[in-house]
C-alpha cells in the first residue's frame, strides 16, 4: 500500500477528529445538560467512525467488531442517561 | 475509478461529519443543535462506511484476492446500526429536553451561558 | 508525518488529555460525568490500538456505559453542582507529584518493553505456549494429550485454561460489589425522597 493510497483515509480521520474536537467542546461549553448529551452522543458515533476507519489504515479487522460494541454502548448510555434525566430531575 | 468514487465518497463524509459537529458548536439554542446532529452525522458516517466498504472491494479485486465479505458485511452492519441509533437518541434527547421543561429560542436577546 | 496511524493516535491521546482537564476544571458535576464518559471512550480506542481487546471491550462498557450511570445515580443523592472552594490544593499537588515520581522510579527496574529474557517471558510463559498454542490441528494424538480444540489466540487460551477459577471468584467479588452497590444506591421510598428534597433546599 503505497502512501498516496492511504492520505484519503487520514484526511477522512482527521477531518472526524476535527469534529470530534468540536463536539467535545460543546460538551464542556453546555450549557444544558441536554446539550452535553446531545455532544457525547456525536462524540460516540465520531469514535465509532474513527474505529472503522483506523482498522482500515492499520489493516486490523478486530477493530470492526470494537465499533458495533461501541455503536451498541454509545446508543444505550444515550438511553439509560436520558431515563435518570426523564424519572428523577437530578438538574435545573 | 471505483477507487476515485470511494475517495470521493469518503472526503464528502467526512466534510459532513465535521460540518455537523460545527453545526452542534455554532448553533444559537439546543434545539437548533439537534438539526446538524441527527441529519448530518447520520449521512456523513453512511457515506464514509459506503466509501469504506467500496474501498475494501476496489484493493481486492485489484488485488485479484478474493472479497473480504465478513468485513463488508460488518462495516454495512455498523452503518445500518448508526442509522437506527443516532436519529433515535437524537430524538429521545428532544423528547426529553421537551418534557423537562426547556424553551426554544424564539429569536430575542442571545441566551448562551444563561447556565454557566 | 509518516505513519497515519500514529498521526491519529496522537489526535486522539491529546483530546483524551483534554476531555480529563475539562472534566476536573468544570464546577457541574453531571458536565464532568460526561467527560469522564468521552474519556473512557478515547481510552477504549488506545487500549484497542495496542492490542489489548478485552481491555478494550470493559473499558467501553464499564468505563463509558457503567461507571457514567453509577456516577449519575450517585448525584441524584448528592448536588450536581461542586462547592465554591480553592482550585489549587498544595497538599494534594504534593501527594501527586511524590506518587508519581515513585512510580516513575520504579518503572526503572522493569525490563525493556518486548525484551525477551524478560522474568515473565522466560519462566511459565513458554510452557503455557507449548501446552497451548499448536494443539488446534493436534487431533492424532488422542484426547489426553491434548487440550481439545484450543483457540490460536495464546492470551485467550491462558486466560480460559489456566485462569478460570481466578476468574470464577474475580466474578464473585464483582457480584457482591454489585449487590452492595445496589443496596446503597437504590431509589428511595417517596417519603425518604421528600425529606431528602427538604434537607437540600435547607442546606
């Protein structure tokens, strides 16, 4: 695999990170809890993109069977946070 | 040229990607930030795992090896799976916000930072 | 930079630092539940980057599914929002920066990373891969010499074969963990809720 063949993978990977950086900050930004949700939520789904994409520069196929993990955790951490949020308001 | 389309499919991806998460990081108020999370990211990762998947087919048949169909199979798998998901919690997190009580902003003064 | 690989590892190993600061910096505790949530995701991906797979997986489940709804059930019992006091704690710095340095001390004496007259690769290791790794295809010669139809994988073997009364009574620890875990965590009668609504709003 020569070294042209893989810049379009690392711009594609570094242009998720970018996102992911983004959406990190309005994790940290707020200013509701709902906005944090909303920006781990996309943080997950970055991850999961990044997994793929990393197993295909790095030529490991295990790391597809990481990302349907996390794609899985990802949806129901989602869930589960949002039941505490909607049955105890535990927040302003 | 299958190999350009799956490039060009994964660079659009990734622009989607990161244009939504800029949309999550510009937008003035949380309901706002829900558009670019749900429809932008939900697009920008079926078009990188399609760019992927392509990609995967390309290598092999240039190759001349035979098609890693697990791999594709996974990756189609883990789009599909994003798909359901990322709409469906986006929507579970305006349900909730909706039931907690959180306004839309209408349009009046800035209200950024009215938690901090 | 030449190996992409590396390129986004040290991406993701500087957001990881990131998301750490911001979740000590920030005064809302629910916001710093949640970094700790991304952090244990970027976690995940380095632990899958070097090798380690089942680390990997519990740290995706335990580190961002787990822990964050523990520590979520625990602020309900608690404020969400830190109390004002001083930021910088020297005694703290102190201890930190004492344990740190000793640990760094100590990884001195530890065998070059891959060193193959390394303690743990010369003593049981070998016997483990010989007993092992090898034995799929070994259906000649009979059952009792062999292990029945092992997986290649040499950690996955180790850990099945030699290690499952070890991980029988690690899962017995972790149940009553659980248990108590539970006990003291679950949700309160109506009136106990009331009073602790009250005791809050007069604190």
């Amino acid at each position: 695999m020569t070294s042209t063949d893989v810049s379009f993978e690392l711009i594609t990977a570094l242009l998720i990170l970018g996102g992911a950086v983004l959406a990190l900050i309005r994790a940290v930004k707020g200013p509701t809890t709902y906005d944090r949700v909303l920006a781990v939520n996309v943080f997950g789904t970055k991850t999961v993109i990044i997994l793929a994409l990393l197993g295909y520069i790095g030529n490991r196929s295990g790391f597809l069977d990481i990302a349907v993990l996390y794609a899985l955790v990802n949806f129901l951490g989602t869930v589960a946070l949002l039941r505490f949020v909607e049955s105890r308001r535990f927040f302003q | 040229m299958m190999e350009h389309v799956a490039h060009g499919l994964m660079i659009l991806g990734g622009f989607f990607a990161f244009s939504g998460s800029l949309g999550i990081l510009r937008m003035p108020d949380f309901y706002s930030r829900l558009h670019p999370a749900g429809t932008a990211d939900t697009l920008g990762q079926m078009l990188v795992f399609a760019g992927l998947a392509l990609k995967v087919i390309t290598v092999s048949l240039a190759e001349e090896a035979p098609v890693d169909g697990l791999s594709i199979g996974k990756l189609i798998a883990i789009s599909l799976l994003l798909f359901v998901t990322t709409p469906a919690s986006t929507h579970a997190i305006a349900r909730a916000a909706q039931l907690g009580g959180l306004k839309p902003w209408t349009g009046e003064k800035e209200r950024e930072d009215t938690d901090e | 930079m030449s190996d992409p690989v590396l390129l986004i590892n040290v991406i993701l190993l500087m957001i990881a630092v990131g998301a750490a600061i911001a979740a000590m910096w920030t005064r809302d505790l629910l916001g710093a539940v949640m970094l700790m949530g991304i952090y244990s995701l970027l976690l995940a991906v380095e632990w899958a980057n070097l090798f380690a797979m089942d680390v990997s997986y519990t740290e995706a489940a335990v580190g961002a599914g787990a822990a964050t709804i523990l520590l979520l059930t625990a602020l309900t019992r608690t404020g969400t929002r830190e109390k004002a006091g001083p930021n910088f704690h020297p005694t703290a710095l102190l201890t930190v920066i004492v344990t740190g340095a000793m640990l760094i001390y100590g990884t001195a004496d530890m065998p070059r990373f891959g060193d193959p007259q390394a303690p743990a690769t010369v003593n049981v290791a070998p016997e483990y891969i010989a007993q092992n790794v090898g034995k799929v295809d070994a259906g000649e010669d009979g059952p009792e010499n062999d292990f029945g139809d092992h997986v290649p994988n040499a950690v996955t073997a180790v850990l099945a074969s030699y290690r499952g009364y070890d991980t029988m009574f690690e899962t017995a620890v972790i149940f009553t963990a659980g248990v108590c875990v539970i006990l003291i965590l679950r949700p309160l009668s109506p009136s106990a809720r009331r009073e602790t609504a009250q005791s809050q709003e007069g604190a």
